[in-house]
C-alpha cells in the first residue's frame, strides 16, 4: 500500500513540477557522459555508477523516512484535536 501511495505522490510531483523531467534527462545525461568519458577508466567509471546509485538508494530511503514520518506527525495532530481517537 505504502509503495502504491508514494507512486502516486511522484506521479502528481512530476504533473506539478515538470521541471524534474528536465532533471533526470539531466541526470541522465551525465550517466553517459561518464560512460563515453575516455579518460576515466573502467574502475572510475565503476567507482562513479556505484556511488551514483548508493546516493539514489540513500535518497529514496530518506524520502520514504520523511513521508512516513509526515503521516505520523499528521495522526498525531488529529489526536491532540480531537478529531480521531
């Protein structure tokens, strides 16, 4: 259910911010630039993906941290209004 509910929260993020299309085709775009790069070698270019994935891992985890937190701080709230038990 959590999984379902963050795909929707990207799906309205990118109708609401177009600008994060950009941003990955950026992103993107330095990805095969370190790919074709001549002069980083086979290990750089290992080093490089490797740490570009390990941040997105890092990333998506502390977004997923920080929505899951939002619904607790939400829940709590309602509970000190009254308006849920």
């Amino acid at each position: 259910m959590l999984d379902r509910r963050i795909e929707l929260i990207f799906e309205e993020m990118e109708r609401n911010h177009p600008e994060f299309s950009q941003e990955e085709a950026e992103l993107s775009h330095i990805r095969d630039e370190i790919e074709q790069d001549p002069l980083l070698g086979p290990a750089g270019k290992k080093k490089m993906q490797e740490y570009i994935c390990f941040l997105s891992r890092m990333e998506q985890r502390h977004n997923i941290h920080l929505y899951c937190q939002g619904a607790k701080d939400c829940v709590r709230m309602l509970r000190e209004l009254g308006v849920i038990l």
